[in-house]
C-alpha cells in the first residue's frame, strides 16, 4: 500500500504518499516534478540518474526512495545558488560538455563528486571515475575538459 515518506532534497523536506516501492528516482521526477534528473536505463547502467546523497554519488534509480529518509538529497536543481551556477554548470556551458544534453545532468552531478573526492587529478582518472556515465553523442572529450578546469 501507500504510505507518507518525508524526503529532505535540495535543502527542504517534502512528504510524499508512495509505494515503498518507487525508487528515487520515480520519487524526483513522479512526485516531486524535479525532472532535471533522468531516466536512461532505469538499471543502473548509464549515470543519468545521478544524485547526490549526503554527498556521495548514487544512481537514483537503484535505490527506494523509502531508504534515503532523513539524508540528505541533492540534485541539479539544487547545485546554482539562485541565478549564480555552480562551477561545473559554467564549465560545461564553457567547454561545450554536451550535444543533446540529455546525460549532462547527471555528469554535472557525478563531475562535482569527482573533484570533491580528488578522483580528477588526471585525465585519466576523470575518464575512470566518470566511466559510469555514458554519453551516447560521445561528448567525452568536452565533459573532461569542464571537469578539468574546476579541478584547477
Ligand atoms: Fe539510473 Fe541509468 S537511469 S543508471
């Protein structure tokens, strides 16, 4: 059956009535229309559900929204400070770090998780950290680049 989960996502808790099911994912973009994240595969297999929670990286989709009560939840929507973007939105807006833009949110989430987690220290390690999140227009090159100038 339905019950109330209270999710806390971008700094303000929400109640929602939800079958324990529903991952959070659904829970973002079903019932609170925070559609910035998306839904490639829905199986863990392309990073564009990428969130953070309590700061750490996660595909949204291969967790219940259920199991992320009293965290807290960050995604795209909550990265700008009102009109000021963070760092790595400019850098990808700077770098041309997507094509059909439908992954970059979740780069952009993965990307700052990267640099705060000092795995973007090299290339390489960008590409390996990042491997997670697939691009099918292939804009690796440019979402590397974005990364790099924020980790400088
Ligand atoms: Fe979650 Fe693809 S939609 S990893």
């Amino acid at each position: 059956g339905v019950s109330t989960m209270q999710l806390k996502v971008n700094g303000t808790v929400r109640s929602i009535q939800a079958e324990p099911r529903v991952s959070l994912l659904d829970a973002l973009r079903e019932y609170m229309d925070l559609t910035g994240t998306k839904k490639g595969c829905d199986h863990g297999q392309c990073g564009a559900c990428t969130v953070h929670v309590d700061g750490r990286r996660i595909n949204s989709c291969m967790t219940l929204a259920v199991m992320n009560q009293g965290k807290e939840i960050t995604t795209i929507e909550g990265l700008a400070k009102g009109e000021e973007l963070h760092p790595m939105q400019t850098a990808f807006l700077k770098h041309d770090g997507f094509q059909c833009g439908y992954c970059t949110p979740g780069q952009i989430m993965s990307g700052v998780a990267c640099v705060r987690e000092g795995h973007a220290t090299s290339d390489d390690q960008t590409r390996e950290w990042m491997s997670g999140n697939l691009c099918r227009c292939g804009a690796y090159p440019n979402i590397v680049a974005a990364v790099r100038e924020v980790q400088q």
